[in-house]
C-alpha cells in the first residue's frame, strides 16, 4: 500500500508538471524525399510565350498575427512571442501548396531569439494555403526589442528544387 501511495504521488506530480509545460504546434520540419518532383507544362507547351515547365512559385506570405511576450521567461507559454503567417501560391499556379516547403531568410534586422530556424518548414495546410505558427523566448516586455525584420521566403520541393523568393517585413513594439 505504501509504494501504491508513492507511485500515486509521483504520477500525480509529473502530470501535474506537464500540464505547466508550453506547447506550440503549426510548423514541423521538412523532410525531402528526394523523389523527382514533377513539373507541370509552361504556357510554352500550350503555344503561348513562356517557359517550357512551370517554374516552383513564388510564395505569397502574409503575417496575420504577431503577438509579444509578457511575462519573464519560464513564465509558461506568457514568455513566448508568436507570429503567424499564411503563405498561399499565386493565382495563376496549377500547383498545390502541399507539394512545397518553405524557407526563410532574415535579411534586415535584429532577432531576439531564434524565430526563423535554418532549414525548410512545413505548416498546416487547408484550403490552398498553409499556415505557419512560429514561437520564440521573447520574454518580458522590459527584455523586449522592437522587431523591424526584412525576411525573404522561397518555396521548396521535395527534390530540392528551389523558387524565386519574396521578400516580406515583420513589424512590432514590445509588448
């Protein structure tokens, strides 16, 4: 019966510590296949001026949320900023969003933690679009710095094939 109560308290506790623990889903690595990406025909193919294959697009990338920190860090998930992007392809694509990963780029600007990771990412995809939610240690607002970031973005396939890129800014105070 002792070691029962024991156990109880252990397991009571570690779940009691998770529930504390902050998780942000919405953006995951991105692991090629290396399988040949198939291209679709160019207006070229159809009789018209342009390129002979459809080219990777480039991304379309709209920040639709930033929101800043506002407790010291270790605060549980109230330390962390997050940015949320909606990335769609252009209109006149014949592709699909789900065949691309992205990647990003900071060209302008002071991070205060590592938003932006160094490899592709893939977000939720649902209704031609995907969704990137990107959270990072930002901390009180009194630790804070004002993000003024220049970020270039470009699409990747799964045999590696990269895009031109979009260029796209991420503006906010401190919390």
């Amino acid at each position: 019966m002792k070691h029962l109560s024991i156990f109880l308290i252990l397991a009571l506790t570690a779940v009691s510590q998770s529930t504390f623990a902050c998780s942000f889903g919405g953006a995951d690595l991105f692991k090629p296949t290396l399988e040949r990406w198939e291209e679709h025909p160019g207006p070229a193919q159809k009789g018209e001026k342009g390129d002979y294959w459809e080219k990777v697009p480039t991304p379309i990338v709209k920040v639709s949320e930033i929101k800043r920190g506002s407790a010291k860090p270790g605060s549980s998930c109230d330390d962390a900023g997050v940015i949320l992007l909606d990335i769609s392809l252009p209109k006149e694509s014949t592709y699909s969003i789900e065949e691309f990963a992205i990647y990003f780029r900071v060209k302008e600007g002071q991070l205060p933690d590592a938003i932006f990771p160094d490899v592709p990412l893939v977000g939720e995809y649902k209704d031609g679009k995907m969704t990137l939610l990107l959270a990072w240690l930002d901390g009180h607002p009194s630790r804070q710095i004002p993000l003024d970031l220049k970020v270039e973005a470009f699409f990747v396939t799964n045999s590696l094939n990269i895009g031109e890129s979009t260029t796209f800014n991420i503006v906010a105070s401190k919390g």
